[in-house]
C-alpha cells in the first residue's frame, strides 16, 4: 500500500484561511536532491509574512522553512547525506509544511543522537538567526549590555539563553507578566513588561547607568524601530532583523548620526547560512550549546499539521510563547 503525502499549500495570499491541506505527491529526488520524511516542522514568523504577501512569493505555493526527519530517498550526486540519515535544515524554497518533501541536499544537516525531531524543528530556523545575531552580526562579549525584544518568543528565549551565556546582562521586552517569568527563567535580567515606545530609553537607560545598551536586536519593527535606536550607546548598533508589527518606516540616515554614530543592519539568517560550510559550522556550534545544556529549546505550543491555520493565527495575535511545531500525522 502506498502512503498518501500531504502538503499545506496557497494558492492566494490572505489571512491563515488561505492554508490548504492537500495531499500531494513529492515524486523522486532530482540530481542534488534528498526526500525527507518528515516528523515535526517548525511554524516561524516569516511563514507568516510569506502567507500575508508581505514577503511576496509565486503562487500557489508551499510553505513552511523548518523541518526535522528520515532521508528515504536521494538523486543523482548526493553526497551530504545519506538514505536513514536523520536531518534537518532551515531556509530553502519553501514547503516545508509537508509529510515529506524534496529538498537540495546541501540545505540538510545530520542531527545528533541527542537531539530529537521535535527539538530540531523547534531550534534550527530560530536557533541559527541567534546564533548569527549574538556570534557574528554583532559578536556579544562578556559584560555587554543588550536588549532583545519579545524575549519570550521564539527567536527571543534562544537568544537571552545564549547572550547570558556569552556573558551579556540581556534585558528583554515582553507584553505580559507570564511572559517576563519565562524570559527570566531563560536568561533575561531584566524583562522589561508592556512598555510603551516612548518610555523604552529612559528604563533601558536606567537599567545601564545612563549608558545604553551595546546592540539592540529588534524583530518587533514598526512599533519599535525608533525607540530602539534611543536605547543604544554611541557606536552601537542596531539589528533589525523583523518586521513582526509591520515594516519600518522611511528615514533620514542621518539621525543615526544625530543619535550616536550608530550602526544599523537589516540581516536575514538565509545570506549567514548561504554557503554550506557557515551552515554546517553554525548547526555544529547551536547543537553542541544544545547538547552540552546551555540552550534549553522549549517548544509550548504542537499542533497537528492539518492544524496549522490556528498555529498561525496564536502566533500572530501574540498569544505564544518559545517555539511552535507542527506534527505531520
Ligand atoms: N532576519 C532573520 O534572519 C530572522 C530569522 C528568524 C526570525 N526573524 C524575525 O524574528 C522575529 C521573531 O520571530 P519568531 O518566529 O521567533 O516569532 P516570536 O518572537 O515567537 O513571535 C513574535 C513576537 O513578537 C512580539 N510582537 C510585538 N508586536 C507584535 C505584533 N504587532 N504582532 C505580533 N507579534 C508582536 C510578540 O511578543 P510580545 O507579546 O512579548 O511583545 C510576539 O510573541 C520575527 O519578526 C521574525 O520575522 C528574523
């Protein structure tokens, strides 16, 4: 008896009503290929941007850039991986909302014994931009201050874990009390609760002695683009890396001056990871943070695959926390 796949595709743009449950049939592996049967899948933020139209891609379309499962296929010329091989990856063309897909080979990196299905479609996507972010956007050093915005989300309690353990005093900003206990369970000091904009600098610089933070990372935007910049020292930089209140406005490149010689970078984890040898050295680096405790990946919400239009619109509406995954069945 053959197995029916199924795959979550879009055939519009729109709100998480536009995510259909179709049964699809991945076919084998082109030249540089593998097939992945998949276990869990990670929801991220940018599936979001990706199913609104924000991130405009061709229709219909897959979607869905995290996964974790079995090769059970491989094309002409795969030399990464191998069939039986357990893998994951993060990026690639989108589909990753899949019972099993095909994907380029070079994308996929093997997972240790340690570190289950769940967990590596909870970490790779999110514990990859940290690890980018802390180790190479901005390299963090012990007793730098840093703030990191919606420190309880996905992003945000990988990176408060990491940035304590590379020796930041992390502040965090959340919008509710719960929020704030589990970000300073993982590492943020400080969790700065429902904070309008416009008080941001004067508690973040309360917190630093006047000075300010060294790197403000903002995946938030919209509503937080320019109070960020006001919470950061001279010479420090700002990492806009999302847009989860919508895009940043326009402005005057100036004010970056005006405000402090500041940096400011608009990176996105796909350009850190592009060649296979960053990929392959930042996984090694997040997996053996995993293994050796220093990261804890907490995955608080599961949802069957079929399901994920309720994982999209709790993601959204800000009603999550930590990572989100998905079950094929
Ligand atoms: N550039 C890159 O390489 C890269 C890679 C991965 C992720 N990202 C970005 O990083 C951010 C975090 O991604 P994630 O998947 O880990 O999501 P997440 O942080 O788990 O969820 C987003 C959080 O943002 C906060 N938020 C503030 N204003 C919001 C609004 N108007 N609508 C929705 N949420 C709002 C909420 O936390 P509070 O309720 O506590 O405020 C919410 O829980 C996203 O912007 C994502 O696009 C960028």
């Amino acid at each position: 008896m053959t197995m029916t796949d199924f795959a979550v595709r879009m055939h519009r743009t729109g709100g998480p009503e536009v995510l259909q449950y179709e049964a699809v049939e991945p076919g084998a592996p082109a030249p540089g290929e593998a097939r992945v049967r998949q276990h869990a899948v990670g929801v991220n933020f940018i599936d979001i941007y990706h199913r609104s139209g924000l991130y405009p891609v061709p229709l219909p379309s897959g979607l869905g850039q995290e996964a974790a499962g079995v090769v059970e296929a491989i094309g002409p010329g795969v030399s990464e991986v191998a069939v039986g091989d357990r893998v994951a990856y993060a990026g690639g063309p989108l589909g990753a909302y899949a019972t099993a897909r095909n994907i380029s080979a070079d994308r996929l990196v093997r997972l240790p014994d340690g570190i289950s299905f769940d967990t590596a479609a909870a970490l790779m996507l999110k514990g990859l931009t940290a690890h980018y972010l802390l180790r190479r956007t901005c390299r963090v050093e012990p007793g730098d201050a840093v703030l990191i915005h919606a420190a309880a989300g996905g992003v945000g309690l990988i990176a408060c874990q990491w940035a304590r353990a590379l020796g930041a005093t992390v502040i965090g900003t959340v919008s509710t009390p719960d929020k704030a206990a589990l970000a300073q369970a993982n590492g943020c000091e400080h969790a700065l609760t429902g904070v309008a904009p416009a008080d941001l600098a004067a508690q973040v610089r309360a917190l630093t002695g006047g000075r300010g933070v060294r790197v403000v990372y903002d995946g938030i935007g919209r509503d937080t683009f320019m109070a960020s910049l006001d919470c950061l020292q001279p010479m420090g930089m700002m990492v806009s890396y999302g847009n989860a209140s919508g895009p940043v406005a326009p402005f005057e490149p100036g004010m970056l001056a005006q405000k402090g010689s500041l940096f400011l970078t608009r990176p996105t984890l796909f350009h850190y990871i592009a060649a296979r040898a960053d990929l392959v050295a930042a996984a090694d680096e997040l997996f053996a943070r995993v293994l050796d405790g220093t990261l804890q990946i907490n995955i608080q919400q599961r949802h069957a695959l079929a399901d994920c239009a309720r994982a999209h619109e709790a993601l959204a509406a800000r009603r999550t926390t930590g990572s989100t995954i998905l079950l094929p069945q």
